[in-house]
C-alpha cells in the first residue's frame, strides 16, 4: 500500500499498514482515547478483541515508526463484517492516513470472505462520512438517541453498508 500512497499523493507522509497483534494493545487504546468517544476502550480490552480469531485489527504506520498512527478494528461474522471503530492520531489527520488505513483493512476483509460491510457514524461526523462516502459506503438507517455524549445528551447514528462484491 505505501507505494501506491506514494504514487498518489507524491508530497504527503510516507507511510504503510500493518496488521495489528495483542502486543499494539496499548497504542489502540492511547490512539482510541483520542478519538473523542464518549466511551475509552482500556488496554485490556483491545488486547482481548485484538486477540479474537473474528476481529480483524490493522493500524497505519509513519516512515519506519513502530507505534500506529491511526487503527481500524472489525469484527466478522460468516460474509459480514462491522467497522468497530477507526482513529487517526489527530497530529495525522488529513494526510491520507485514514484513506489508506480503510483500504488496506477493506482490501484484507475482502480477501477474508465479506462481502457486506456495516458501521454506524455519529451525525455529524463530517470527517468519518466523507471518508466513507469515499469508499462506497451508503446510508441505510438512523438510529435516533443511539450515541452517549460527554454533555449528557445523545446523538443519532448514521448506519452504513458497503458491498465489496
Ligand atoms: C475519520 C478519520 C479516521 C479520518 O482520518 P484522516 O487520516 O484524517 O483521513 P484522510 O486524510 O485519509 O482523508 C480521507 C478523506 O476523508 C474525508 N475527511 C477527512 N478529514 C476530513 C475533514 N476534517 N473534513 C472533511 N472531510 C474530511 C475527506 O473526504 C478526505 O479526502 P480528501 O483529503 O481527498 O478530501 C479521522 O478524522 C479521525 O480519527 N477522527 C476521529 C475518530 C472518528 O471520528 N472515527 C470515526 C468513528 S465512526
């Protein structure tokens, strides 16, 4: 993936992807809690959920940086998946890395038997829909008072499909 992000968008951030193990438990977790969720994931959950044989976990890399940048976890069922989550370290925001980070974890989902995938957005969320948008996702439902807020109130969510057959 680098070099095609490289041939791209010559003048941005060298970078790659990688898929993730229990041992990037923490940057998940660090990189999660930047993500601005009203809910933090602590380290020992990611570990358990990077652990699992039915989540597929990949993170986005800088150079020859050791720690992600940016991670996209999804859990699979028979020809289904769902993005649980996806965050850019918020220094690496707009530079691509959220673009190539979805790719590559798409492409690899794809190859491991979805066909469909799902997620949920928070309306809003104009970053996270656009780079949806990006890859096909569209809209299929709202689910009204789905997202806790810190301030107390809930926000709806925008459910989205994306076919990769
Ligand atoms: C959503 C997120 C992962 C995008 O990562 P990113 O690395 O900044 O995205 P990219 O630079 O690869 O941008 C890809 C596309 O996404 C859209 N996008 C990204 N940031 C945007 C912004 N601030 N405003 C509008 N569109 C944006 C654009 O369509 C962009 O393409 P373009 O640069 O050609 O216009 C990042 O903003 C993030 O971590 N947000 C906080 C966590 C979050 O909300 N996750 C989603 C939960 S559902």
């Amino acid at each position: 993936m680098a070099w095609l992000h490289k041939l791209l968008r010559p003048d941005s951030v060298p970078l790659r992807t990688m898929r993730l193990d229990a041992g990037h438990a923490l940057d998940v977790a660090r990189l999660h809690h930047q993500g601005g969720f009203a809910r933090g994931w602590e380290p020992a959950e990611c570990a358990a959920l990077i652990a699992d044989a039915a989540v597929a976990a990949d993170g986005v890399f800088s150079g020859g940086g050791h720690h992600p940048e940016g991670f996209v976890i999804s859990r699979k069922a028979a020809d289904e998946a769902e993005i649980l989550s996806i965050v850019v370290a918020p220094a690496r925001r707009r530079d691509g890395f959220g673009r190539a980070l979805l790719a590559a974890h798409l492409a690899r989902l794809a190859e491991e038997g979805a066909v469909q995938v799902f997620l949920e957005v928070e309306e809003g969320n104009l970053p996270a829909e656009r780079l949806y948008r990006h890859f096909g996702f569209r809209e299929v439902g709202r689910r009204k008072g789905y997202y806790p807020k810190p301030d107390g109130t809930r926000a709806t969510a925008i459910a989205m499909r994306l076919d990769l057959a």
